[in-house]
C-alpha cells in the first residue's frame, strides 16, 4: 500500500502562503511545513486534504492545480501537494505552534522542514508561471 502523506499549499487572495509550525515530534518540531497529514487507508487523497485543513486548522478548503508530482519522505512516505484556497473559515493553530501568511518576499523567512523546501519553490514557480 501507498504510504501517502498530503500537503495543502493554501494560498489567500493577495498571494500570501500559510505556513504551520510543527509541534512534535521533537526534531521536528519548530520547522514549518505545509499543513496535512497521513492518508488513512482507503482513503482518497483529497478527502484527506480535505479532513486534515478541517482537523488542523478548522478551516473548509477547495484543492485546485497539483504541485508536482510524489515529493520523497522519510521511511518510505511521499508527500503529495495541491494548490488550495478556504471556502469557509479562519485558520487556526488547533495541531501546530503558529501559523504564518507569507507574502511572496517573505517564503523562505520560516525554517521550512528539509521535505517542504523544494516544494515551496514549485509552489512559487506555479504561482509565477501557471
Ligand atoms: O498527522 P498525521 O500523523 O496524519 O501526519 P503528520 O504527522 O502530519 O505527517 C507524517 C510525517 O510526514 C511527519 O512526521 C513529517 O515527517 C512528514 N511531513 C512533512 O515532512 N511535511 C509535511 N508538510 C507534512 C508531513
């Protein structure tokens, strides 16, 4: 079975990018990351997406454009991204120590985890490029 871990790269009507700040396990925590989690067997990966914005961060997304392709984990996990917007909803830190709206000159100011880095570039390469 897939080990499958979903991303939302969700981005507001000015451009800006939500980043969360992990809270555990401890040589994560700190490092900011796209909001998700585990696919739970069975499950779709967007109705994961979909539950894990709810979960996290209270918040009713739309999942738009994929952001490449299966981005490599640890133990065998991939990380799979999607474009995504709140429908309905205020973000909030309800799993992570904060939450932050990037603008686009400020991407790189959190100390993205090593996995979301590249990721956070495509993300800006989509936004730039279509
Ligand atoms: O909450 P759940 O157990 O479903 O998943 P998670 O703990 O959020 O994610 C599982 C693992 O994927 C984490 O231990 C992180 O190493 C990794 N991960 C990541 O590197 N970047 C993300 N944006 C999300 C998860």
């Amino acid at each position: 079975m897939d080990k499958v871990v979903v991303g939302a790269a969700i981005v507001d009507g000015g451009g800006r990018l939500l980043a969360a700040q992990r809270a555990d396990p401890p040589e994560l925590a700190g490092g900011w990351e796209f909001p998700g989690g585990k696919v739970d067997p069975g499950e779709d990966d967007r109705t994961a997406l979909i539950r894990e914005c709810q979960e996290e961060l209270g918040v009713m997304v739309e999942a738009g454009e994929q952001v490449g392709g299966d981005w490599p984990l640890a133990d065998g996990y991939v990380l799979r991204v999607w474009l995504a917007e709140i429908v309905e909803g205020e973000p909030e830190a309800k799993e992570h120590l904060d939450l932050r709206w990037l603008a686009r000159h400020e991407l790189y100011d959190v100390p993205w985890l090593p996995a979301d880095l590249p990721i956070v570039r495509a993300v800006q390469g989509q936004l730039d490029g279509g």
